[in-house]
C-alpha cells in the first residue's frame, strides 16, 4: 500500500488532471446539467463538501480522535451529496471554491503523521490516512473524471 508520499502524489495528479478539463470552462458551462440531475456547480460542490470534511476527520485523526465527529454518521452518502449540492456556488465561482477546498485537504492531509499512512501490519489493511486520502479524493477523481471528460468532450474540449 502507499506511503504518505506516494498517496499524496497520487491524489494531486488526480487533482491536477481532473482540474485540467474545466479550468478553462466559461462561467455558463458551470449550470449545464451533464451528470443525472447535477450541472458542473453542483458537482464540485459535492467534491469541496467530501474535501472539507474530510479535512476535519484527518485533523481530528491528527490529534488522536476518531475521524467523525460524535453523533455524525458518513455512512448515508447519498444525503450528504444531496446536501452538499444545494450548496454550489454559481459559475467560475464554483472552481475557485473547489480549489480552495482542496488545498484545506490536501495540507491537512500532508501534516498527518507518517505513521498514519500505509498498510496496518496487524489488520491487514490500508491505515486511516490511506483510507481518508482514496474514499474523498483519489476516488472522486476516478469516479467523476470520466463523466467529466465526455462532457468537455461533447463541448468540442
């Protein structure tokens, strides 16, 4: 399983490649429905929503705390897209925020211990920061990136 810099150059190459087909985008791309009920806005509101809690699991995980917070269940991902969604910034707006939201993971993520990272000899599977760093981002990347590309794509990009 990856260290914690082979993880975290895996993500931003993910990043760096998903941000390559829309940085260019004009701002009315953004409302274009393309994916099921969601436009481009709403897409990378739901990413930045993943992105910012997860940037809080890996600080609570930092000091030595469970990665949700008490009382809160990540398990129904269904509504916390939903959720998350309704929260999309208009236009170019959305792409600045989900930049933003990115980098809070990324650094968060990059200040995890090392010892955090990697396969756990006595579970036999990946540690937490392995498992934070593929469930919110490296995933998204893969999950979206296609739908994404075919979009651009029909756009002549």
């Amino acid at each position: 399983m990856a260290t914690k810099q082979e993880v975290l150059a895996e993500l931003e190459e993910g990043f760096q490649g998903f941000r390559r087909r829309i940085v260019d985008l004009p701002g009315d791309a953004y409302a274009e429905t393309f994916l099921g009920d969601w436009n481009l806005s709403q897409l990378l509101a739901h990413m930045s929503g993943w992105y910012r809690e997860m940037a809080g699991a890996i600080e609570r995980v930092s000091r030595g705390e469970r990665p949700a917070p008490e009382g809160v269940d990540y398990s129904d991902a269904d509504s916390w897209n939903a959720r998350f969604a309704t929260e999309a910034k208009p236009g170019t707006a959305a792409f600045e925020d989900w930049e933003a939201a990115y980098r809070t993971y990324y650094d968060a993520a990059a200040a995890l211990p090392e010892d955090l990272y990697g396969i756990d000899p006595e579970k036999g599977r990946p540690r937490i920061g392995n498992r934070l760093l593929e469930a919110a981002g490296i995933n998204h990347f893969r999950e979206h990136g296609e739908d994404v590309a075919a979009w651009t794509a029909s756009r002549g990009r």
